[in-house]
C-alpha cells in the first residue's frame, strides 16, 4: 500500500499556525467587558428559549441588553478618543 501525504510543508503554516502577539492580546483585554456583557446576555436568552418568560426574566433580559449597549458605548468612546488599539 502507497502512503499517501503531502510532500511540501504548508505554505500559510507560519502566517495561521502562531500565537496572538502582545497588541492583539490587548485589543482582546480592552473589549473583554463587551465579551462578557454579550455571553451575560446570550446566557438570559437561553434560559428563557423553553418557557414562557417571566417579569424576572424580562427584567434580567432588559438589564442584559442595557449592559451590551453601554459597553459598546464605552468601547466606541474609547476608539474614538484614541485609547483603544
């Protein structure tokens, strides 16, 4: 039986296959309160996927969305008066 394999390295092995650099890293750092506030959010809308939503579910739902818009504000804020990366 012939094996069968790639005879050349890959070719975009060095461009993908690294480790995020220090300026990447702190772009993910800088909008990691958004990330969280987004799973938060993500996190109300599964739990109320099943049943019937409840006014503690709504309010938990509305206080969610508020969180995400407000970061996003202060990460918009942040990019546009130059803080960000």
């Amino acid at each position: 039986m012939r094996h069968i394999g790639a005879l050349q390295a890959v070719v975009t092995a060095v461009e993908y296959d690294r480790e995020p650099t220090a300026t990447e890293l702190d772009a993910i750092e800088c909008e990691m309160p958004l990330i969280a506030a987004e799973v938060e959010l993500l996190d109300v809308q599964i739990s109320v996927l099943d049943r019937p939503a409840t006014e503690v579910d709504t309010r938990r739902l509305r206080r969610a969305r508020r969180k995400v818009l407000a970061e996003r504000a202060v990460l918009a804020n942040r990019v546009v008066s130059g803080e960000a990366a």
